[in-house]
C-alpha cells in the first residue's frame, strides 16, 4: 500500500535564508526565511550603517537607543538582522553576514 510522505512538501531546517535589496519604499534589505513562511525588511534606504562607515561611537549610540525594542532578540524581526548586518561586529557586509551564520547556525544566501 503506497503512503503519502506530507513532510516531503515542507521546507528543511536546513533552508537557507535569502538577504536580497528590498523593493520596498524606505527600505534597504529583505531578508526571506523561506523555513517559516515569512520575510522582513528592514535598514533605512536613505541612512547609513556601520558596514557605510558609521563611527564606533555612533554605533554604541544606534544600539542604546534600539537595545530595548520589542524584537531586539528576535530573529523573526527587521531590527534582529539591522543589529547583526548592518551594525554588526564588521564594517563589512559579507564578514557579518558569516558572523550571523556562525552564531545561529544558518546559511544564509546573498543575492545582492
């Protein structure tokens, strides 16, 4: 008797997420998290970040006014990946986006 597999049409842990340009107004990444059905877009397309050449004193201030926001912890939200890529450890996308990878055990696709 042949069974139907259900779990074939659902997406793997192993997924990798998609950090793409947003095309939406005002914003400068999208990021797809294909896993969970759901995506976010975050970063002012406008502002500049650390990774455009902020200074470390205007990083320490972008992170104490943003530490206390609903998300900060959250993966599942815009300012998650605007903290870990776009003020993160490097000045440089790429080395950011391998930090990120390390620390939640993800790959992630850049589709820049």
């Amino acid at each position: 008797m042949y069974k139907s597999n259900k779990s074939e049409n659902k997406k793997t842990k192993d997924e990798p997420i998609i950090l793409k340009k947003s095309n939406r107004k005002g914003k400068r990444f999208f990021i797809s998290m294909p896993e969970f059905g759901h995506s976010h877009h975050f970063g002012s397309d406008v502002g500049k970040t650390y990774i455009d050449g902020r200074t470390d004193k205007e990083k320490e201030a972008w992170i104490k006014r943003h530490k206390d926001d609903k998300n900060w912890n959250n993966k599942h939200s815009g300012i998650y990946y605007s903290r870990h890529l776009l003020w993160g450890k490097f000045r440089d996308l790429k080395k950011n986006v391998k930090e990120l990878e390390k620390k939640d055990k993800v790959k992630i696709i850049i589709d820049i």
